[in-house]
C-alpha cells in the first residue's frame, strides 16, 4: 500500500512539472538595445521585477558603438538583425525612415524632451518670454540636437524668426564647467539644458529657470502638443513578422511603466538589478552613490509618461512637422537628419503602431 500510496504521489509530481513547464511561455530572445539612463532604467526594472520573465522573455542587451561609429546609425542594425528593438529618442524613427532604415515605435516612455530653458539671473528681470531672446547668447547645444530644435521652436511659438539670437559653442551645454565659467564672463544669456546638467546648473544660483520642458504638463504649456522623446521602437518587418514577441515586450513594459507612476524612486532603486549599477562599487561609497541614483530617478520620473504609453497622433505629427523644417547643421549627424527630413518618404502615420500598447493597458489590470 505504501509502495503504491509513494508510486502514485511521483506520478502526481512528474504530471503537475510537465504540466507546469508546457504551460509556461516559451522563452523568446530579443536583442536590445538601450539608450544610457532612461533607456536603461526602464528593461533593467521590467528585470527587476520579473516581468521579462512571466512575459518569456530572455533580452539581451546590444551596444550599438560595437557595431556602428555612430550612434545615430542605430536602425541600421535592423536590417541584419544585430538588434531587434531600440530604446531610443523617437526621432530615430523619423531619420531611420527617411534614410531608408525604418524603424515604428511602439511604446512612449517619455512624453516630454526633459528640457529646462534658463535665463542667466542677470537678466532674469528684463527677460519674460522667449520673444524677449532677440540679440541674445543661447547655449543650446549642437546645431543638430533636440534641445537646439525644441528650443528654436518655443522661440518660433514666440514670434521670432530664425536667427534671432546667437548660438554658443556646442561643447558649453556638454561640458558644465565650461558652461558655468561662460555664465559667471556674462558670454552666455539663456541655456537649454536636460539633467544631470540642469540639476548642476541650478546649484550654481546663476540662472532662473523660464521653461519648463520637463514634463508633459509643462511641454504642452510650452509648445502646445507632447513631445515624444525616448521611446521603444522595432523595425516594421519585425513587427509584421513577429507580432506575439512584440506583445510581450510590450506588455512587460507597460506593467513596469505602471510601476514607475506609483512607486517612490526609493521602491525603483530596491527593485533594479545590481548590473543596474557600477560594478565593484566600494562599500564605503556605495550609501552616497546609491543616493545620487534615487535622486537622480526622482528627478526624470515627472517627465515620463503618466498611464497611457502609446504615440499620440498629433504629437507625432506636430514633432515630424517640426523635424521637416529643420535647419540642421553641416556635422554628419546633421546630414543625416537633414537628408531624411526632406526626403519626402516620412509620413506621421508610419512612425507609430499603437496595437500593441493599446492592447495591453486594455488587458493588463
């Protein structure tokens, strides 16, 4: 009786494992690849908290600077399959259609480009819009960048016309020491800047903040529309061919985004794995870089997408527009904006597919 009472609980337990494993999802590989910060913040706590795992999920990470000089070469890596998706700034889209690497977002992480338009405290009292910027000194980075064209539009929504103002050298906004030098010998009057670079500027007590791009609140104020700024994204034939694994990446994301909207940074920080991290952190250092980390989150979690993730069409078509009608400059990464800006083969409606991210903030409870 015993020998058949033990013969009859292992075959239980060997029918309940089969019947586990085939009723778990099949483990999918895709091959990621993260913008640093937010790019990297959002798989890691999808990691974190398991949700790759119930999704069957394996993501490997991918550099793309292994693959490419350029970053901003990335789509490329579509079209032989070294990556499979992207976290990246939704312009990516834009210029990989234009300079035939296409490439749809599928899921908005950011609704606003992080953006802070200072005013130097010396001119804080004579300078009350962006109409007031005629004549002035404005470091805004590279003349092919976001916060160049982000800010040349909120001096547009102004009523001045192009070349109203004069740029500063492109290293002062990526170098804040020089930056700050440049403020305190009264050569710079405005500044754009996106963190950690604004949180640095404003301990200095130089300048005063104007706009408010940090947020969708504020961008919106600030511009009229959302801006989608980093997003995930695939190439089209991926998403034709593989739709179930893009459910999945999606769906994963969307619980970690919903995480993100309802937990403290200090819940985020508990949650991230220790690859998150700087490897071989000494102990002694560890409390202090782990503080820097929390707030470092606390600061970029207002400009992330709050509930609905999906690409709003008139953002996309607002930010096309605006990208459409850019003056690039000469760099290479310039070029290449300029040539897929007026190629004529983006259309708004192409850049997004909002299936799967509707589906799942439907679903997903």
């Amino acid at each position: 009786m015993r020998l058949i009472t033990r013969f009859s609980f292992c075959t239980l337990l060997l029918g309940t494992l089969v019947a586990t494993a085939l009723a778990a999802p099949e483990k999918i590989k895709i091959k990621l690849a993260p913008m640093p910060g937010i790019g990297h913040l959002v798989p890691e706590l999808a990691r974190g908290l398991g949700y790759f795992e119930s999704e069957g999920l394996d993501v490997e990470y991918v550099n793309v600077m292994n693959y490419r000089d350029e970053d901003f070469y990335s789509t490329e890596l579509f079209k032989d399959g070294t990556i499979d998706a992207e976290i990246c700034w939704y312009q990516r889209v834009v210029f990989g259609l234009g300079n035939d690497a296409p490439a749809q977002a599928v899921f908005l992480i950011e609704d606003s480009p992080h953006l802070t338009i200072s005013v130097a405290n010396r001119l804080k009292d004579r300078i009350k819009t962006a109409a007031d910027f005629k004549g002035l000194t404005i470091a805004d980075s590279e003349g092919f960048s976001t916060k160049r064209y982000v800010t040349d539009t909120v001096i547009a929504r102004a009523g001045l016309p192009p070349g109203s103002y004069t740029p500063a050298p492109g290293e002062l906004t990526s170098k804040l020491p020089l930056l700050i030098k440049a403020l305190q010998a009264n050569q710079v009057d405005v500044v754009s800047s996106m963190e950690p670079a604004t949180t640095g500027l404003m301990a200095t007590k130089l300048v005063t903040p104007l706009y408010d791009l940090a947020t969708g609140e504020g961008t919106r104020r600030a511009l009229g529309e959302v801006w989608p700024a980093r997003c995930l994204y695939l190439a089209p034939s991926y998403i034709k061919a593989h739709p179930d694994r893009v459910q999945r990446l999606v769906n994963a994301f969307t619980r970690t985004m919903r995480y993100i909207n309802t937990h403290s940074a200090e819940d985020i920080v508990a949650h991230l794995p220790a690859g998150y991290f700087a490897p071989d952190m000494n102990n002694d250092l560890w409390a202090d870089y782990k503080k820097g980390k929390t707030d470092e989150i606390a600061k970029i979690q207002p400009g992330m997408a709050q509930g609905d993730y999906s690409i709003p069409p008139s953002a996309a078509k607002y930010e096309c527009n605006i990208l459409f009608h850019t003056n690039f400059d000469e760099s290479p990464e310039g070029k290449y904006r300029r040539a897929a800006a007026q190629s004529g083969k983006v259309h708004p409606e192409d850049t997004y597919d909002n299936r799967f991210v509707e589906k799942a903030m439907k679903e997903i409870k």
